[in-house]
C-alpha cells in the first residue's frame, strides 16, 4: 500500500523571492507598455506628418540630405531677386516644376506680373493651377521645343529643376530659346551634384534622373554656347544673401540674354 506524501509550503528559500521576482516584473510591465504607446505614437504621428508633405521644413527640404527642391528655393529667393533686378521683375516668367506656385507668390508682388511654364505635367493641379491654366497664365510645354512666345516677351526669365533634367543635346536648343524670350536676362537654379533630385516615384514625369552638374562644367558650358554672366547682377545677389543671412541650397546663375 503506497503512503500518501503529506502537502508541504515550499522553503523560504525557494517560494519567497519567486513571487517578489513576479512582484518585480508586474510593478516594471506598466512602465514598459507606456514606454512601447510613446514610441509608436511617435512612429504614426511621423509616417502621418510624413504622409501629408511636412515631414521636413522648407529648408531641410532644398538642400543637403534627401530630396532637394529649386523650385522651393525660388520661392524663397523672390526678396532676394526683387532686390537684385528691381524693375526687371516687373514681367517674370518661370519655367520649371510646380510652377503655379512660383506664379502664385510672384503675382504677390507688388509691381510684378508673372506667367509660368510647367514642363512635365498638370494632371495633378489643385484648384489654384487650374485656375491659372484656363486664364493662359500657366501652360504645360516641352521645353525641349519652341516655347509659344514672342521673342523678348519678358523681361526676366527664371528656371528651376528643368535643365537639370536635359542632356547637352537638348540643352543646346533649350537655353538659346530661353533667352529669346527675355529682354533682361535669364536666372537659373541647378541643383549641385550629390542632391537626390527626385523621388523614384517621380520619374516616370521627369523621364529620367537629373544629370547634376558642377558650378566649373556650367561655367565652361556657358562660355563654349555664347552666354555671358550677368556680373553686376550675381555680385549683387551675393551681398544682398549675405547682408540678409540667405543660403542657397541650390546653384544660381545670373546670365545675360
């Protein structure tokens, strides 16, 4: 006949500190959840604030790392260019990406009358652009072509994020035909080589990546197709982006046309 072995509590060695080692874990799990909500509200608040288009500020968003933006840099260069070209920012036309944007801010302006080019598309337009486009403002055209203006159309011409996007080739077609159209000069902004120019989600309405070039391959190009810098006007453009603690995150050229 087998004995029943009588029920003993466990030593106070061994039963003791198992439940204050359980007693531990409970009192840190509360901290440990707050700690995992925090770290994911941070993680949603960031892919939504992302999502919406400001997950970086205008200037994060020009230069150094990531996507970097001339047109935005326009945008932000418009004091700098009023004061720098005075009355030959009274008929501006602009010629790159977003520009009902650029048309936009520069119409602002006092004294300013402004047309746009959009070199890729407008499928994607608000309201605004719309807008712009039914009233002739704003047109979509290959510059690669023939731009539908009259030579000396305008007084100033600014481009950004458009040749970049163009081979010598096509360059060679493109700058003369935009310097047709202004009386006073032409402004370009080009991004420098190393900045990602434009998401791969984007290419298919660039065609294909920019070719970003350095100051010294402009500079030589300029000079092998008969464009002259504009002197008085980069000079100027200098002292009044020092004078007012401007940047640029992209490079500016002052030609004459």
């Amino acid at each position: 006949m087998s004995r029943r072995v009588p029920f003993r509590r466990p030593a106070d060695s061994g039963g003791i500190p198992l439940v204050g080692s359980l007693n531990q874990k409970t009192k840190t799990s509360p901290l440990l959840s707050i700690g995992l909500i925090v770290v994911g509200a941070i993680l949603l608040l960031g892919y939504s604030y992302s999502r919406s288009g400001g997950s970086t500020t205008l200037r994060e968003s020009i230069g150094g790392e990531g996507i970097s933006s001339c047109t935005l840099e326009v945008q932000h260069a418009i004091p700098i260019l009023k004061k720098v070209y005075g009355d030959s920012m009274r008929k501006v036309l602009h010629v790159g990406p977003d520009t009902c944007s650029v048309v936009s801010k520069l119409s602002n302006e006092e004294g300013t009358e402004a047309w746009g080019v959009e070199p890729y598309d407008l499928e994607d337009s608000d309201s605004n652009c719309k807008n712009l486009v039914r009233k002739g403002i704003v047109r979509a055209a290959d510059i690669k072509f023939s731009l539908p203006y009259r030579p000396k159309s305008f007084s100033l011409v600014i481009v950004s994020d458009a040749v970049d996007y163009l081979s010598p080739k096509y360059l060679n077609k493109t700058m003369p035909n935009l310097a047709r159209v202004s009386a006073d000069g032409l402004v370009i902004f080009a991004g420098y080589p190393g900045q990602h120019r434009a998401k791969v989600t984007e290419l298919p309405k660039f065609g294909k990546p920019a070719k970003l070039r350095s100051a010294t391959w402009w500079m030589r190009y300029f000079l092998q197709t008969g464009f002259e810098e504009n002197e008085a006007a980069a000079k100027k453009f200098g002292q009044t982006a020092a004078k007012m603690s401007y940047k640029p995150n992209c490079q500016v050229f002052h030609l004459t046309s």
